[in-house]
C-alpha cells in the first residue's frame, strides 16, 4: 500500500502541468470518472517508466486528484469554504496539498510560495482555515522567500526594504491586516515583558506558533488535547505541569558526574554514526542527520533505542508535519480530510512514547491536573516530548548542521 502511494506521490508530482491544463468534469457526468480513472493509469504508467528512485517522497498519502477535491469543495458549504468559490478551494488545495507536498522538486519553497500567493492575494481581510487567519497574513509570509536577493538579506528585504536596518523600527499591518512588527530591542522588551501577567490572566494567548508560523492543529487532531495543536501553545497552568519534564528529559543531568555520562554517550553515538555512513558508502544531508538527532535525542531524553530504519521514517514523517503544519493553515476546513494519515501516524508516535515517559515521569505527572485537555498529563506531557523531537531541537539542530557542512564542503558557485 505504501508503495503504491509513493508510485503515485510521484506520479502525480511529474505530471502536474498536464494536471494543471485539464478542464472541469460537470457534475455527474460518467465521463468525468472514466476520465479520471485513465488519468490514474496514466500516471501510474508514466511513473513506472522512470527508473530512478526517489530518496525521499512524503510519509503519507496527501495526495489528491483535482476530481478528488472537486468532490470535497461539492459537498462543503459557502461557511465551509469561507467565501472563496468552489474553483477557487480547489486551486488552493491543489497548491497546499500537490505544490507544497512536492519534496522532489529543487525549488519547492518558491513554487509553493507563488502557487498559494497567486490564489490569495485577492480579499486580504477574507478569513481561512481552521485558524481563521486574514489572508493578508499568508500573502504576507507567502511573499518573504519572493524578497530574496540571491540568498541574502531576505527577511530585511522583506520587513524592511533595500534599505536596510537603518530607521526602520515598526513595520504596520506585516504580516497581515491589524499586525504590527517591531524591530527596535527596547519595544521588544516593554511588549514581551507583558507576556507572563496577561498570559496568566487568559487576556493574550501565544497558541501554537513558530515565529511568525502559525501551525495548523491538523497533526495533533488526534490526541485529545486541547488547546489542540503545537504544545507551544498550551496554557500557563499546563506549562508549569510540562516544562520540569521537558528540562529534566533533555537536559544533560544535575551533577557533575551525571553530566560527564551524558557527554560520554553523545560522543559514543556520533562515532558509531560516524562509523556507519562510511560503512555505508554515503552520507545523505540533511535526512541522516535528521535521522540520527531523532536517534540521540531519544537515547537521552527517555533512554530509548530507535533503528535507523526507524529514525528514518520518523524523518519522512516529521517533515511531512512541518509542511502540512505550515501550508495547510490555507486550506478551507473541508479539505482536512486528506491529512487523516498525519493525524494517525502522529498520534501513534506520541503512544509510543507514553511508555517510557511514564517510567521516567508517570509518578510525578500523576497528580497533577492538565485541564482543560481531556487526556491526562502523560499523554500531553508525551506529546510535548514529540513535538521537541519533531519541531525544536529534533529539526533545527540538524538543519543548523547541514548549513555548517554545506559552507564547509560545498562546492557550489554560489558560496
């Protein structure tokens, strides 16, 4: 089943500017499900053909036929789509779950920035997602890698202009309608040091974001906590119950002796790491490094062993979340339905982890109270354990190193 997905993913992937051309099937037309049936077989046997392998394509099926979502934008109500028309969902969808799941393609980052920043622009005050998010904040985050000026300065291009740093202290309405940016330390300061009183008296609330990212809750579906998404966003009560785990998991230790050990294991693994990419003949980056964070950070965390063809599924898997996480914050709710396997595999990983975090954890975190969430502190304090090995640490480490590698070894015209 999983290959047949993958044949498909790449199917789909190679095809998309016939994809792109196809007309409308009317309603109930019988043609329409012939023709899209021989579109499949087509593909299939287009993709067939192609002898390379892709090293890495996504971790589940998000893949959609323009029928597919066709049918879906159909059935939702003009609530359900939030006033874009139905062709206009479609599209849309197209370019969050096609474009921007397109990990074979070089300039993904760009084409799916332009795909979604085409269908956006228009009605910028509009609301979308299940965030409600103004569409002018994502033709605002949509246009940041468009600002890039040969790789450099592209967040002061974008917040700033050609200008630079120099005088620019507040950008208005950026990213989106009614947001303010603010670049000057001290207005940093005097704003953040508002954040812990107006947290705890409910009057702001930081929800699931990274950075400017605002994350679509569409991965922690499953788990029953609430408020659902990224534990970046859990409240000031359940982060009191959550950040001790968290400091103690992926700490170093509390005493001298303790911290040696830990040094001493990290180093014995990036050796053995080391040891098998040359017994392997490669090293691939970023995934192996990817991989072999997700395997450390385990060992250290929760004390357990992951396989390398595991740690490696963990990376299809956390890049697909990123993506989705990001992206599908565009999408009209209706279309949620074709990320029901990220949900799935998401929630089985955080299972996976209950029981070793309950045997580090469970006596403290049985007493303590994680409302408003319907699961118990286990479960969210598991939950926040894979959210550091899929979002924190587990992803911004390795990417840091693979930046480190490329500088050093790269050969690129452009360094």
């Amino acid at each position: 089943k999983l290959a047949a997905k993958a044949l498909s993913a790449l199917a789909l992937i190679s095809t998309l500017g016939a994809l792109a051309s196809a007309a409308p099937c009317p309603d109930g037309a019988q043609t329409c499900a012939a023709s899209a049936a021989a579109d499949e077989a087509t593909l299939l046997q287009l993709a067939s053909k192609q002898a390379t392998k892709p090293r890495f394509v996504p971790a589940v099926g998000l893949l959609a036929t323009r029928a597919e979502l066709r049918e879906v934008a159909r059935r939702a109500s003009p609530k359900d789509l939030r006033g874009l028309s139905p062709d206009q969902a479609v599209e849309l969808s197209f370019c969050s779950i096609i474009t921007c799941l397109n990990f074979l393609d070089p300039m993904r980052e760009e084409n799916c920035a332009r795909c979604l920043y085409d269908w956006l622009s228009p009605g910028l005050n509009s609301e979308i997602g299940v965030n409600g998010i103004a569409l002018g904040y994502a033709t605002d985050m949509l246009s940041i890698p468009l600002f890039h000026n040969n790789g450099t300065n592209t967040y002061i291009n974008a917040w700033c202009g050609k200008g630079g740093l120099v005088g620019c202290s507040v950008k208005k309405n950026f990213p989106g309608p009614g947001a303010n940016s603010y670049m000057e330390w001290e207005d940093v300061w005097n704003i953040g040091k508002q954040y812990p009183a107006k947290q705890w008296s409910g009057e702001w609330w930081r929800g699931a974001e990274l950075g400017f990212i605002m994350l679509t809750p569409v991965a922690w579906a499953g788990a029953g906590m609430w408020p659902a998404g990224l534990t970046i966003g859990v409240t000031p009560a359940q982060h009191a119950v959550l950040r001790p785990v968290l400091d103690d998991a992926f700490g170093t230790g509390k005493t001298w002796q303790q911290k040696k050990a830990t040094q001493a294991l990290i180093t014995s693994m990036i050796t053995k790491f080391f040891e098998s990419r040359l017994a392997e003949g490669q090293l691939n980056i970023p995934e192996d490094l990817k991989a072999f964070q997700f395997q450390l950070l385990n060992k250290v965390a929760l004390n357990r062993d992951v396989s390398w063809a595991d740690a490696l599924a963990f990376v299809s898997l956390q890049t697909t979340a990123l993506v989705v996480g990001a992206a599908g914050d565009f999408l009209p709710e209706p279309f949620y339905i074709f990320f029901g396997d990220l949900t799935k595999q998401y929630a089985q990983e955080v299972k996976a982890l209950e029981p070793f975090v309950k045997n580090k954890y469970g006596t403290q975190l049985a007493s303590q109270s994680c409302a408003p969430s319907k699961t118990s502190c286990l479960t969210l304090a598991s939950t926040s354990v894979m959210d550091g090995l899929t979002f924190a640490g587990g992803i911004s480490v390795p990417t840091d190193i693979s930046a480190a590698v490329g500088l050093l070894y790269s050969t690129s015209p452009t360094n």
